[in-house]
C-alpha cells in the first residue's frame, strides 16, 4: 500500500489502524541524536517543527502521545509541553518498566501502542508493542528488531511519518489539523 512516504505492507497499516497510544524515545527520534554543549555547560538540541505538527495532529485524531527518555532534561520537557505531550516520563534507563505502567494507567493493551526508537535501550519496547518502530538511522539491532522503518532519518520528520501513517491508517489524514510548532 502506499502512503505519502512510500510502499507499506499491508500488515503494517493494520496495526497501525488500532493504535490508541504512540510512545516516542527523543534522542535520535525527535532529536537527530546529537547534544550541543556550551561553555558554561548549556545544553542544547533540534527539534523538526513537522515532527511538531505531527504530534499535535495525532493528538487532535483521538490517540494519545507520551515520550519514555533515558535522561532528564528541561528543554525535553519545555518542548513536549509545547506539544501538549501529557505524558512526559524522563530518566528511564529501563523503558520496558515505564511503558506496561503507562499502558495500564491509560487502559490501553500493549496491542494498541506504537513505539518509536533508534538505539537498544528502546529495544524491548519496540518487541514488546503492537506496532514496534525504528527511525531511518537506527542502530542495527533496532532495525532488525522492529515491525517498521521510516524513510526519515530521526530528528528530521520520522516522528511526523509515524503520525501520518497512524492517521491514514485510521483514516483522519485527511482531516489533520493543527500548527507547525
């Protein structure tokens, strides 16, 4: 089948139709994976405003979006708050734990969320979901691990891909709204 990216299989957008739940790693999915540092110790990072759009479009189609990060960071937070990302869960080395947790808060079965990684500490949740995603650029592992790879590399729309496939898999593509953001 295809979507605005490229071919899919089928199967894909079937999972894809019964997704209530996208959960998203941010560095190297909404980051491109690199970490600024300045002198003084400021820390910064990129963020694709289509990502942006994306989220938020998702969000107004009825499924929910959280973020599961292995660090702690404020522009994370600032970002995802921007966004209206309700569920913002930083620090997690072990994902895994965080996401079953998350699932039964939102009473949502496993089934029903869709995961997005680049590297192996995302790999048990991308095995563990109903719709397991790497970005373009991940790590080997993760790429041989989940169900689907974008055709974007992380940190340059790959979180905007996901999102519209989750849309036009359920239908509401065409109906997405939202701001650049």
């Amino acid at each position: 089948m295809n979507t605005l990216y490229g071919e899919v299989q089928s199967n894909i957008l079937a999972k894809a139709e019964k997704i209530k739940l996208l959960v998203c790693d941010v560095d190297g999915v909404f980051s491109d994976g690199r970490i600024y540092l300045g002198n003084d110790g400021e820390e910064l990072k990129a963020f694709h405003t289509k990502d942006g759009f994306g989220i938020k479009a998702l969000g107004a189609s009825g499924v929910a979006v959280a973020i599961i990060t292995g660090r702690n960071s404020t522009i994370v937070a600032n970002r995802m708050k921007a966004l209206q990302v309700a569920h913002i869960i930083q620090g997690q080395e072990d994902k895994l734990p965080a996401l079953i947790d998350l699932a039964q808060q939102l009473n949502i079965d496993l089934t029903e969320v869709a995961y997005i990684g680049d590297d192996v500490p995302d790999l048990s949740c991308i095995k563990t979901v109903g719709l397991g995603i790497s970005v373009f650029d991940a790590h080997p592992l993760v790429l041989r691990g989940a169900d689907y790879t974008t055709f974007t590399r992380g940190g340059f729309g790959a979180v905007r891909e996901i999102c519209d496939l989750i849309m036009q898999s359920q239908g509401n593509l065409d109906h997405a709204t939202g701001a650049s953001v």
